[in-house]
C-alpha cells in the first residue's frame, strides 16, 4: 500500500527575476513498512524535499507538483488539516537534536507536551506513555531520564529521545534528515538498530536522507540518487551498490575510500556538485560527466525505467553493467 | 578539478562593504530615514547660505509673529526667525552627538577588543569596571561632569561619551569573544602574528559591521540625551541656537501662549532620533541576515 | 633527512579541571607517537576520544598536563609561548581545521590571507609574495582569479583548499589535518585526498591526520593510532589495524562501518553510562 506518493514536485525560492529552482522536478513513492533511501551531496534539494512532504517549505518558497499521502494532496491541504497531519500522519527527525529541543525544558516535558496538548492525555497517563517509548527506544530506565534536560544526554541518546517523540503519535510515515550524520560511527549503528527494529514493528514508511551512499544500501529497501534538484536514479539498494546506472551513482562510489583497500589515488568526479538553479540546458550532471555526449548537453534526460529501477541518463541502456563502483585494484 | 567560483546567490551571505551595505540593502523604511538624516546634515551644513535670516538677529518689534512669507515659521519672543534659528540649531544637533558617539565607539570597542583578547583576570576586573559604569546612566555622568567642570557643550559631551563607553564595549566584547575562539583566529596565533595584529587586522574588520550599527542606533539617544542636558542649560548655552534650548525657551513661550517654538524644535528632535533608530534597525536587521 | 622522528610525543597527559563540578576530566593519558619524515600517521577516534586534544597540544592551543613533544628536534615547552617562538614553530607544524566555514578568515581575501602567510615568515617583498601565492594556489588546484575573492564565494572544498594553502605557505615540516574532510561532499572529499597525497609526493612533508572516518584513514595513512577514551589501545600499520584489529574497541569500530553488506547490530544498552560531562 503507498504511503507517499510524489508527482513533479518543484520548489523555487524567491519571485521575478531572482527566482531559484532548488527542486526540479522529482517524482517517487514509498510503500508502507518501505525505507526509501534519499542520497544526494550539498545543494542537491533532499533536505527540501523532506520540508515540502512534512509541509514546512521556507516561507518564501514556491511549491508546485502533487504530493499524495494516503491519497490526499499535501499541497492543496488547508491549515488545520495540515497541522492534524503533521501531528499524528507524519513525523520528522533531523540531524541535531539539541538545535529542535527546548534546552529549559526536560526530556519529560518533551516527551509529554504534544501528548497532552494534542491528545487531551492526563499528564500521568502521558508520563506512562513517555516512559514506554524510551524503552522502545532503547532507553530503560525512562523513569529516571524523563527528569533530566537536553544537555545532560550524548547526542546519540538525545537523538533516541528524538525518535521516541517523533513515534509517539504512531505517524504512518517518518522522515529522517541526516538523523546519524552527526554521530560516531557506532552510536549510528545503535540507532540505526532501533530505527530499522521500529520501522518493522510498526509496518513504518521512512524516508531517510543522507550523504552516506553505504548507509542508505545497508539500511534501506531502495535508493534514490539526487541531484541538482533531480533524482538521477531509483533501485533496489543492493542493485544500485553492485552495478549502479547512472554515471553519477558511480562516481560516488568511486570517490568513496574503501575501508579495505588503499588506492594510489582515488577515482573523481571533477568539478563540485550544484544546485538546480546553477545548471544550463541539458542533463544537469553532463558538465562531470566522463560518458557525456553532445545530446547530454543540450537535451535533458527524463528518468525512464530500466528493469525493476528507473534512472535518468541518455545512455543508460549503453552502459548499463558497465560503470565502475571502485577503483581497478577493487577487490573485497 | 574544482575551478569554479561559485556563484554569491549560492552561498551564504558575507559582509559587504560598508558602502555596500548601507545604500544598497537598507531596505525602504532606512532609506527614508536616511534621506532624513541626510537632508538635516545638508542644513546643518550649508545653515549660512540657506538660512533666511541671521538666528540672532533681534527685532523686538515683530515678536511671536504667525508664520508669514517673510518667516516662513514666525517669530520667537525676541523676535528671531523661527526657520533660521531651526536650521542653523541642527548644526549642534549633529555635532555633538557625533562627537559622544564617535569617542565612546573608539574608546569602547578598543576597550571591548582588548578585554576580550587578553581573557582571564583582566577581563574579568575591566567586565566589573563596566558593570559599575552601567550604573549610572548618562545624563547623570554628564550633570556632574558639568557640575565639576562648569555648563557648556563640550563638558556635556565628554560626559555623555563617557557614559555611552561602557555599552560600547560590553556589545564589542561579547561579539569579540566569541570570534576569538573560531578557527580562522586560531589559525593567526598559529602563524605567530602578534596580539595587536591579529586584533587589528583580523578581529576588528570582521566586527565592523556590529559596531557601524551599534554606533548609527546609538547616535538617536545621543540627540536626546544632549538635547536634553541643553534643554536644563547645562549645555549648549543660549543665544547660540539649538533645538534642546530652543525646547526649553519655547516651554516658556508656551505658557504665554506661544508653543510654535517649542513644538517645531520638539518635532524636529524626535524625528532626528527615529530617523536614527529607524537607520540602526534596518541596519541590524540587514547585517543579521547576511551574518556569513 | 635525517633518522630521527620529525615529530615526537611522548607521555602526552591531558586533565581539565571542571571548577564548578570540582571534578577531573582526563581528556588524554598517556599517549605517545612519533612521526618519520614523509610518513603520514593517522589518529583514529570517535568523539570523546581525545584527538582533537592532542593536536591542539601540539600546536600550543592547549597546555599539556604531563608529557613532552619534539618536533624536528626541538622540544615544545607547554608553557607560556611567545609570539617569536610561535612564529618559529610556523615554520615547522601547521595545521588544517575541520570546518572551512570558519576556519578563514571572512573579511580577508584568499591571496592576502596567504600572503600574510609568507610574508610573516619570509619576508619577501610584493613580487615575490604574490608569485609564491600564485604558485601554492596551483599546488591546491585552485586558479589565481581565487586570489581576488573572500571566502564567502568558495564552496566547502575550495575554503579547504585555501587553509591548505595557508598552512603549506610556510612550509611546514609537519601538517596536522584535524578531521580536515570531514565536513565535504564525498566527491570532493576524494579531490582533497588525492591532494593531499601529490603534496605528500611532491614535497617530504609529514602528516598527522586526526579523523574518526577509517575508510579515509585507510587511504590517506601509513600508520595508525586507536584512540578510546584518552588512551591508545591499538597502533600500528594501518592496513593491519583495519584487516586484522587485536583490541575489541577496533574491531566493533570497525564493525560499525556502514557498507554494503552491513546490518546494524543492536549494542548492549550502554545508555547507563552515557552522560555528557
């Protein structure tokens, strides 16, 4: 059953003259009990992408296309009922906990707030509720912890608390901006447990953005590569890792290092990634592009299906199977 | 390789040059006010060219006269053009909030900047030093600098900017503490520059903008805090035309009867003053948004 | 050059005293290291781990508790240091921070901020300081237009290359790269460290790279340090730190990389333990 489905969303920033297009353009889907990888580099519009879906775009952006939650348009909704879906359909957790909680105010508080406000709960049942989720989240001995304040909790801890909040009104769909880019590496292995524990006990749609292509292969059902304000390629995560289709893909599995192997030098993807509004007429990855040709330049490829994934290049068909994920000594 | 400049619109937003930012990201409510403010420098300026009538020219022969096409605003009790004795009064208008701003700014960013550099005990006896400046506010610095040393503009302006340092420098000493600690300063200790250098060079451009915008909100209180040290006559001293005297004379006008002098110079004032802290605000509020 | 390490600590203690708290946090205990010419020497950690520390120790932004440091044979005293031996110690260590958004300096643009540099510890007149800036702008792969702009108009990877220019200026024996890629585009992440390893080539100059990313600490270093904690439980080459980890930190740090076959394993609830300081 799908969660979310995006048509042609847009978003442009400013009026006139001085409009920029930071999304251009993308459409995607994700079943229920799905994790939708989003994996992009800076400017790429992922993170507005998140805002758009949970209805909180800058206020003086523009947002166009169709973004169907269960059916209804996100887009065309009316206040009230946007803030019913943000409370109890949909949920949002990013990258720095302690910049979203109220550092004066405890993690009970928190925890307990949105409950009582929104679901009329007495604030004892709320703190029974508050220290439920904690447990879910990995936290035992919530009793104690509902006392304590934001700055008193690591940040992998904080970010649980997070996760604890943002599942509390039982959303059908949680986004994650980033959620772990801020932490070590085996605190994000913690949470990256508990998110994908919770994702399948709760039959959880999730969204999950990040930098970090072997993250999202790892923990996510399919992957979707954006850039310049357009998604490049959609797969199955296993399939995009192994043999990706569309050159950027593998262009940031090249550049990656590999923790096994040490190259002479590492593969690069020459220039620096942009934003939608920085491209010229044509594929907006052509100008790094090693396999562009002169259609690439002047014509922009729309994202077709090749087998079970889509993927948007003009000589997808050609290269597919061929595009290399390492560099030549790659060997596991 | 990466060759590209990237483009400004992409990237956050930095700070422009003090001409700049001043005319072209005021926004409408600073421009006006800075046309205000502008058109007042003119006058005070230019006070002998375009002023109609010399403002101590006596003719006590048409005192307290209605505004007429030979005075354009009437008369005051002695007879004295009303116009003139305006325009050439925003000549210490300017001046000597100018010169309370332009002492306290130096004086207190210095000051600021260096109790911000040095850290520790020094730091903390000037941040005490200040606290105890803060006390007194200003006007009270100003009557016993006045009190001591005799009325007169010049000690009501010595006064006022001593009592306007210590806000200075507490602003600039925040700012300066926490730009200390980022990297890029770090980075200067590193190479060896010396302490003056790298506050010179590296501390003080970079809270420029902070300071301008303290210095042009603060400029407004300056006006009204001298205009009202010359309003109880331990300023400017009359006849010398000035608005806060020109306050104070009027007051008395007014209880003949007469408040054309005492409105037009209270006016003026406080349209002096929100011109000023209308400037500072949309400053502030320019130099906040494109804070790096 | 010679035999003898360009860069040595030994002993390196690190106690911050909290006033408030009236309590003791050993940052660093006991950590020592030593650094060959040419050779590029990696410090491994997660946060808490004290590495950051440890480079501020050696570029005198901290005070060691304990501990001596030598490099290129002279010994750095902790404490108070002056301007002359700052300058002194210009000439020998450097160092690249991690965020390229504050780490230049807003108000100044790229090729007066590396003149500075060269001047400072040069000398050299305005023809030779604007060549010699040119000529580092072209060893970090940037153009000499770069030179005219403030870093505000740089993206993330060309400010780092910037710092790295700043720091190569006074040609420095050793570079300390403190999480210097850890806050860029994976893509341009791969240009720095390609760059950084044809200045290793070029030149002899070593390195001292602090990171906590061993995919990148693999590339970029012959040897390693595992820091947890304050305290060095691993050393060694790094290829058989990372192949063949013998401390049980080491191997769940390494078993908590992300790849493509990588599920997340739930840890001990180890949240008893964690409370921030």
């Amino acid at each position: 059953m799908t969660v979310l489905d995006v048509r042609d969303l847009r978003l442009m920033i400013g009026s006139g003259a001085a409009t920029l297009t930071i999304i251009d353009g993308i459409s995607f889907s994700i079943e229920r009990g799905e994790a939708l990888g989003l994996v992009g580099e800076s400017g790429c519009g992922k993170s507005m992408t998140a805002r758009s879906i949970i209805g909180l775009p800058p206020p003086n952006a523009r947002v166009a296309g169709e973004i169907d939650f269960e059916g209804r348009d996100i887009l065309r909704m009316g206040s009230r009922e946007l803030r019913a879906y943000r409370a109890s359909q949909v949920a949002m957790i990013f990258q720095d906990p302690r910049a979203h909680t109220n550092p004066v105010h405890t993690i009970g508080d928190f925890l307990t707030e949105a409950q009582c406000e929104i679901g009329g709960v007495t604030r004892a049942a709320a703190r029974r509720r508050a220290i439920e989720l904690l447990a879910d989240v990995g936290i035992p001995d919530g009793e104690q912890r509902l006392a304590l304040y934001p700055h008193q909790l690591s940040g992998g801890l904080l970010q649980r608390v997070m996760i604890a909040s943002a599942l509390a009104a039982d959303p059908a769909l949680l986004l994650a901006d980033e959620p772990t880019t801020a932490l070590d590496v085996t605190t994000q292995a913690e949470v990256m447990a508990i998110l994908t524990r919770l994702r399948r006990e709760r039959d959880l749609a999730l969204l999950f953005i990040t930098h970090n292509l072997e993250l999202a292969a790892a923990t996510c059902d399919r992957t979707a590569v954006m850039y310049a304000g357009g998604l490049v390629e959609v797969q199955r995560s296993a399939a995009l890792h192994d043999a990706p289709l569309h050159p950027y893909t593998s262009g940031l599995l090249c550049a990656r290092p590999s923790i096994d192997h040490a190259d002479r030098r590492l593969v690069v993807i020459p220039g620096r990634p942009v934003s939608a509004f920085e491209t010229g007429p044509g594929c907006s990855f052509a100008p790094r592009c090693a396999y562009a040709e002169e259609r690439c330049r002047s014509e922009k490829p729309t994202r077709t299906a090749v087998g079970a994934a889509s993927v948007a290049c003009h000589r997808a068909a050609e290269l597919q199977g061929s595009l290399p994920i390492g560099s030549v000594e790659a060997a596991s | 390789m990466d060759t590209s400049i990237a483009p400004t619109a992409a990237r956050t937003g930095a700070p422009l040059s003090l001409a700049g930012r001043l005319f072209a990201s005021l926004g409408k409510a600073g421009l006006i006010a800075l046309v205000v403010i502008l058109v007042v420098a003119f006058a005070a300026a230019a006070a002998p060219w375009i002023a109609p009538y010399d403002p101590q020219a006596i003719d006590l022969g048409n005192v307290f006269a209605a505004p007429s096409a030979q005075h354009l605003l009437g008369t005051d009790g002695l007879g004295r053009d009303l116009l003139s004795r305006l325009i050439w009064g925003s000549r210490t208008t300017f001046i000597g909030p100018l010169l309370v701003i332009l002492m306290s700014t130096v004086v207190g960013s210095a000051l600021g900047i260096a109790s911000a550099w040095v850290g520790g005990v020094v730091d903390g006896a000037i941040a005490r030093v200040l606290d105890v400046m803060f006390a007194l506010p200003g006007i009270v610095f100003a009557l016993v600098a006045v009190a001591v040393y005799g009325a007169g503009l010049t000690t009501a302006v010595i006064g006022l900017a001593i009592a306007y340092t210590p806000y200075v420098a507490r602003v600039v000493r925040g700012a300066a503490l926490r730009e200390r600690n980022l990297p890029y300063i770090a980075a200067c200790s590193v190479q060896g520059f010396s302490a003056l250098r790298i506050c010179v060079r590296h501390l003080l451009p970079n809270l420029r903008t902070l300071i301008t915008v303290q210095a042009v909100a603060s400029l407004g209180f300056a006006v009204v805090e001298l205009a009202a040290i010359s309003f109880l006559g331990l300023g400017v001293q009359p006849p010398t035309p000035d608005w806060g005297v020109s306050v104070a004379t009027g007051l008395q006008a007014s209880l003949q009867g007469h408040p054309a002098e005492a409105l037009y110079a209270g006016t003026v004032i406080v349209v002096m003053v929100a011109a000023f802290n209308v400037m500072g605000d949309s400053l502030s509020a320019r130099a906040g948004a494109s804070r790096r | 050059m010679s035999d003898s390490p360009v860069a040595e600590a030994i002993g390196l203690r690190k106690v911050f005293r909290n006033a408030h708290a009236r309590s003791e946090t050993v940052a660093v205990a006991d950590v020592s290291f030593s650094i060959a010419e040419g050779e590029s020497l990696a410090i491994v950690g997660e946060s808490g781990s004290g590495k950051t520390t440890i480079a501020r120790m050696l570029i005198g932004l901290e005070r060691a508790t304990e501990g001596t440091i030598h490099i290129c044979g002279r010994e750095y005293g902790t404490g108070h240091i002056r301007t002359s031996e700052r300058r002194r110690r210009g000439r020998e260590l450097q160092i690249v921070f991690q965020d390229p958004y504050t780490s230049l300096d807003p108000h100044q643009r790229v090729g007066s901020c590396i003149a500075e540099v060269v001047r400072q510890h040069f000398g050299c007149d305005g023809a030779t300081c604007a060549a010699r800036v040119a000529e580092l702008l072209d060893q970090v792969g940037l153009q000499s237009e770069h030179a005219q702009v403030r870093p505000h108009k740089l993206s993330g990877g060309q400010r780092q290359r910037v710092a790295i220019a700043r720091a190569l200026a006074a040609r420095p024996r050793v570079l300390i790269l403190d999480e210097a890629v850890a806050a860029l585009d994976v893509s341009v992440q791969a240009q720095v460290l390609n760059l950084l390893a044809d200045i290793r080539e070029t030149t002899s100059i070593s390195y001292l790279f602090i990171s906590h990313d061993l995919a990148v600490v693999r590339q970029v270093s012959d040897r390693a340090l595992v820091l947890h904690r304050g305290t060095v439980v691993e050393s060694g080459p790094t290829a058989a730190i990372l192949d063949h980890p013998s401390h049980e930190y080491t191997r769940k740090l390494r078993a908590a990389v992300p790849s493509r076959a990588w599920t997340p394993e739930q840890t001990q609830a180890v949240v008893t333990a964690e409370h921030t300081g």
